[in-house]
C-alpha cells in the first residue's frame, strides 16, 4: 500500500467513510406519514408515568393499534409499552402529510388513558387539534386541555 493510499484510508477512516468502496450509505426511502407498530411517541400528559418516561430518556412504543388498518392516527386509540408496564393511551399530535383542516405536529404526541377511558393525568401541555372535538368519546381529553390548534 503506498503513502498516498494509507492516507487516504486513514482519512476515511477518521471521516465515517470507510465502507464499501469509500461511499457512505443513507436511506433514500420516504419517512412513515403514520404511526404503526413499534412507532415512538411521546407523553404529553402530566401523569406518573408519562413524567418517568420523559426523564428516563426512553419513549414509550406503540404495541397494538385498536382499528381495522392497524395503523393510527390522530384520535385513534393504541397500546404502548411504557416503562415495562402495557398502558393504553390516544394519539393526539402526529407527524403526518399536510391534510386539510388538520394541523401537522412536529412530534408523534399521546395522552394516556386507563381502563374507563379516563385521563392518567391532570393536564395536557402540548395543544390539540381541533378535529378531536367532534368525537364524543374523547370528551375527558378535551377537558383537561387549555390549547386547541
């Protein structure tokens, strides 16, 4: 190998390039537009739990999606590992394509919920979307809400 090549190789080495060929490697494939199986969210609710998740440094994940598709949305209930326990929460912010009248969130965002659809916490501290009003069964949520986007 002479000088030149070393240090190129070294170089490489010192810049993340030595792969295949000296080329870096990156996903070309387009970002998920909803949350499915496995999907990190975040709490956003004041809960126990949801206090524990945020300091611990690990999001809770989405385990199970309770519609046909098996893929959620916003306003849709799922069930999320969280802590080692299984919680069950409702998505109210998600990462998503610009649809109209919905708002797009810069996070996937979950309000956790216990056996009697009641909320865990207090207080909701990011807003939520408007469109979640028209469904009745989410009328806990709304209440502890103080922003509406």
């Amino acid at each position: 190998m002479s000088a030149a090549a070393r240090y190129f190789h070294s170089r490489a080495v010192t810049l993340g390039l030595c792969t295949r060929n000296n080329t870096r490697h990156f996903s070309t494939s387009l970002p998920l537009c909803e949350l499915r199986h496995m999907s990190r969210v975040n709490v956003v609710d004041n809960s126990d739990l949801g206090k524990n998740a945020k300091t611990s440094g690990k999001p809770a994940r989405i385990v199970h999606v309770y519609n046909k598709q098996g893929v959620a949305g916003i306003g849709d209930k799922v069930l999320l590992a969280l802590e080692k326990q299984k919680v069950k929460g409702i998505i109210v912010g998600c990462k998503q394509k610009q649809k109209p009248m919905v708002p797009k969130f810069d996070s996937n965002n979950v309000v956790l919920i216990d056996e009697e659809d009641t909320p865990m916490g207090s207080r909701i501290n990011v807003p939520i979307p408007s469109v979640l009003r028209k469904k009745e069964e989410l009328a806990k949520i709304l209440a502890i809400s103080s922003r509406f986007v």
